[in-house]
C-alpha cells in the first residue's frame, strides 16, 4: 500500500466556492411551483390564520387532524409569511412559496454549518468542507430543506444541540458554558416536533455511557441547570396547550401521535399498521444519493475499525448518532422515509471523513475501468432508447391503472411526465448524456493518474450543477402536473363566497389554501352547490346524486393530485 501524504493547506477560495454551492443548492428557484408537497399547504394555512386572526396559539385547519405538531415551526413561518403578506388574497401573494419554505431553508443551513464545525474541530478543514457538500447534495436533506415541512427544522435543532453535547463537554471531557446550548436545542426541538429529539439524545447518551463504562459523568454535563432550561423553554408550553385545550393536545399529539404511532398499540392511523423493521435499509441508502456507495463503503471501514477497536471518541460520538438514530426509527411501527433525516449530518460526517483518507492515498485506479466505461455508455444509451420507445411510459401507464400495486400513483404520474420530456427532447437528452459520459471518462482518468483530490471535487461541482439544474429547468415543468395552484384560483373565481363547498373525499391543503373560501369536510352531497372531489370517487357521486352535478373544472390528466370542482345543476 502507497503511503499517505500530506495534503496543502486548504486555500480561503474552497470555503467561499462550498458557501455558494450550499446557499445556491436550497435558494435557487426556491419560490416556485405551488406548495403541493405533504404538509406544506397546512403550514400554510395555518400561518395565515394566525396572521389574520392575531390569534398565534391556534393550530387548527378545518376537517383536518387536530392539534398535530406543536407551535414553533408554524410560529417561524408566519413571520417569515408576515414580510410578505401571506394574509392577503391569493391573488396578490406574489411570493407565497419562498415565504413559507425560507424557515425550511435557512434550517438547513444552519444544519449544514453545524455539521461543517463538527467536522472541523473533529477532523480538520479539508473533512468539514467535504462533509458540507455531501450534506447539502444528499437526495433526502437537499429535498426537505426545499420544503414547508418541519423535519428540517427539527434536524437542525438537533445538529446543533449535540454540537452543544460536544463543544460544551465531549471535546475536552470537561464542561463548559457551552453545554447551555445542548439543552436549548433541544428544547427547540420539542417545540418543533416534540419527544421524539429526546428520545434521540438520550439513546446517543447511553451509547457513550457505555464507551465511557460509567454513568458519573453524567452529572458533570449540569443536568440541573441545564435540565431547568430545558423545561421552561421546552416544557412550559407543553403545559399551557393541555391545559387550554382541556387534555385534548395531550391525548391527541403525545398518545397517539406519538406513543400509539411509534408502538402500533391502539393506533388508528393507517389501521395501525406495523411495517417491517428493515424498512430504513433502502430508504436510507435512497436519501443519501448520490453518494450512497461512498456512505456504504466508508461504513464498512468504520466497522472493520470499530471491531478492532481503533476509533476515537468522536468518531464513536458521530457513530453512537447515526446507529441509535436508526435502530430507533427502525424500531417504530409507523415508518416514514423523512423520519430518518436527524441521522444524515452524522452519515456525511464519516462518509466525508472516509473519502479524505481515501484522497490521501497514492494508489491508481486500474486501467480496467475503461470497461466499466463502456459499460455505462452501453447501458445509458440502451435506457435512452428504451424512453424513446415509450417503455417507461407504459410503465408508469401500468401504475396509474393499478396494474401495479407495489409502485404508487404519483411514482407512476411522475415517470409518464419524464418519459414524456425525454420523448419530446432526444437532441436535448443525447448531448447531455454524452456531456455526463465524457466527464465520467475524465474522472477515471483522473483516478488513473492517481488525481484524487481533483476527482473528488470534480464530482461535487457535477452532482451540485445536476441539481441546481434540476430545481430550475426539469423541476418547474413539471408543475402543472403537481400543484393545484391554478386550479384553485380558477375555482375561487368561480364560486362565490357566500356559496358552501363540500371536500367529498378530498382533503388537499394547498387547494384549501388557494380556494381561500368556507368549506366543510363530509358527505352529504345533495345539501352543497360546489363539490370538490377526485375522478376515483365520481362513481360515489353518480350513485348518491345521479345526474344532479356536472363538472366545471378538472386538474390536467395524468395528475399527481387530481381534482374535479362539480356545480349543483
């Protein structure tokens, strides 16, 4: 094995060079598009009433589930909705969707910088760099720190609450006053999303109680004044929403949301579905592309040091993050593959650690990888053409019939678009696998002559271009088929507002936000002038009220979200 060598220092540009990707990577196109995805269209409503109404406490969407996260991410984005009047009619919101994702995004950045301290204090500048870039180009983080959800938030909370854990004591093994920011993060956290960031530190706790074989420790962490803080930032509001809510909050949020949720005893949500403790193993492999063969093969060398007892105490801390993270998850009945984002910060912190070391070996890549080449090439133009063939839409047709059951609607909606933009572009598709094929090619090359610091950014600047690319050309085409945005505001223009509207077996949020009008959630058809429903339950509606309605406006076929409004005859 060549020896390793010592690598210049890291020049000031390459900090500045990961600032503009990261900040690029979660602002670019930000403000585009509708707010279709899970939970964005409730965050926004929510905001919105709380703007009108003065009333900051209440968290209540009409027909939906009641008293479902706690206050402070529909706090954050109503002031982030106030600067640009998110209250107004939807009309003249011109900039609804960067208001109520900036929180999102401002999350991750500051979950990003988190990680990068991390990094740095543990294994130096050129690992913190790596590890910011990986974070930020992460399939999953990328995705949610894009979007009105709170798990972003609530991610960054906890990045910076064990970075307290281990600036206030673990990097010294002596306390300081920054411990304070251990619990304070985590009393963000719970008014963010509640227990479930202390269940979290806490198994990260024990796992260094046992590196450490002692417990006493513990108490050197200032659990008493730390713990004070906690509960009057954390707990104190806790107590206020049960008590003005007459227990509802806690039995609705705390037991079952929670309790019920993650132990299936008497939850009713999905019928109480246990899913399969392997679950987390593809989804966590998903959410970490691209990188997802570098985080496989940097936890094979981790383990093969672990068994052999050679780490050191922080690279067990990172460990501890990432293995208790997931065994908690995987131990939850209710599985969503969002849940997992808490664990990423420590997966590309050691994924970024391993592929320095990596760089700083001088072995050469094998002349062999020309095959490798070719068969990428072969593979890429063989894809291409099956497209072209109309394969994949065929296939996503399949879905979208029910024909296959283990793939879902939007899945199958989504790949008829693609494969219909690639159908409509060959020249476009071509030149640019040819552009991805020739710079593969110059990677390996790179390898070959034992360049690994050159590859390795190489492939940050692609997977960074990629994406930047993708959230501002093939992201936005793809609108009309996923937000109901115009759909509502020709429905707003067409209902009156002393008109009732019934949501017949359709609960979507950002329609309710666009619509902007009073509806009722139910089934009682023959008492409403306006029906908002999906095609799947028109037969409902024939049968009930045969020939009493007709349909004024539909959402485009093939869909993600489709929506009929149907006017009383």
């Amino acid at each position: 094995m060549a020896p390793a060598f010592s690598p210049p220092p890291v020049s000031r540009c390459w900090y500045v060079l990961t600032l503009l990707l990261v900040v690029t990577l979660f602002f670019c196109n930000l403000g585009g598009g509708g707010i279709y995805a899970a939970q964005e269209g409730r965050t926004a409503i929510i905001a919105r009433n709380m703007l009108r109404t003065g009333n900051g406490w209440e968290m209540q969407v009409p027909g939906g589930i009641p008293y479902e996260k706690p206050i402070l991410h529909y706090w954050l984005v109503a002031a982030s909705g106030a600067a640009f009047d998110i209250a107004g009619e939807p009309e003249t919101v011109s900039y609804l969707e960067f208001a109520v994702r900036r929180p999102s995004a401002l999350a991750a950045l500051l979950a990003v910088l988190g990680v990068f301290l991390l990094a740095r204090s543990i294994y130096g500048p050129r690992t913190a760099l790596v590890a910011a870039a990986m974070l930020s180009t992460m399939a999953t983080f990328n995705t949610l720190g894009r979007l009105a959800h709170i798990d972003m938030m609530l991610c960054a909370s906890y990045v910076w609450a064990l970075a307290g854990l281990y600036f206030g004591y673990l990097r010294e093994r002596r306390t300081n006053w920054r411990i304070y920011g251990f619990y304070f993060f985590l009393a963000l956290g719970m008014l963010l999303k509640g227990p479930l960031v202390v269940a979290l530190a806490v198994l990260t706790i024990l796992a260094l109680m046992w590196r450490f074989r002692s417990w006493r420790w513990i108490f050197e962490l200032r659990p008493w004044s730390g713990g004070a803080l906690f509960l009057v930032l954390g707990g104190s509001w806790y107590v206020w929403e049960t008590i003005r809510t007459d227990g509802a909050f806690f039995q609705e949020f705390v037991v079952n949301q929670n309790l019920r949720r993650f132990t299936g005893i008497g939850s009713t949500y999905r019928d109480g579905e246990h899913m399969s403790i392997f679950y987390y193993f593809p989804k966590l492999l998903a959410g970490a592309l691209p990188w997802s063969l570098a985080a496989v093969a940097a936890l094979v060398a981790w383990c093969r040091r672990f068994r052999r007892w050679r780490f050191r105490d922080e690279t067990f801390f990172l460990a501890a993050w990432l293995i208790t993270g997931f065994l908690f998850f995987s131990a939850s009945a209710l599985k969503r593959g969002d849940y997992l984002l808490p664990i990423y910060p420590a997966l590309a912190i050691l994924t970024a650690r391993a592929t320095v070391l990596f760089c700083e070996r001088r072995e050469r890549l094998s002349s062999r990888w020309r095959i490798l080449w070719t068969a990428v090439t072969a593979l890429s133009l063989t894809a291409l053409a099956l497209a072209q063939a109309g394969l994949f839409r065929r296939l996503g047709e399949r879905v979208l019939d029910g024909s296959i059951e283990w793939i879902s609607h939007s899945d199958g909606a989504a790949l008829v678009f693609y494969s219909d933009l690639v159908t409509a572009h060959p020249v476009g598709c071509l030149s640019a696998l040819a552009v991805l094929l020739a710079l593969l090619r110059l990677l390996l090359y790179w390898l070959e002559q034992g360049r690994r610091y050159p590859a390795l950014a190489l492939v940050i600047a692609l997977v960074g271009a990629l994406i930047v690319f993708y959230h501002t050309v093939v992201d936005p085409a793809t609108d009309d088929r996923r937000s109901v945005k115009a759909f509502a505001r020709t429905a707003r223009q067409l209902i009156d507002p002393a008109e009732r509207v019934l949501m017949f077996n359709s609960f979507n949020t950002e329609l309710i936000f666009f619509l902007d009008r009073e509806y009722e959630v139910g089934a009682g058809l023959r008492e409403y002038d306006w029906v908002i429903t999906t095609p799947r339950t028109m037969d409902i509606v024939e049968q009930v009220c045969p020939e009493r309605f007709e349909v004024v406006l539909q959402t485009p076929e093939d869909h993600q979200y489709p929506a009929w409004l149907l006017h009383a005859r």
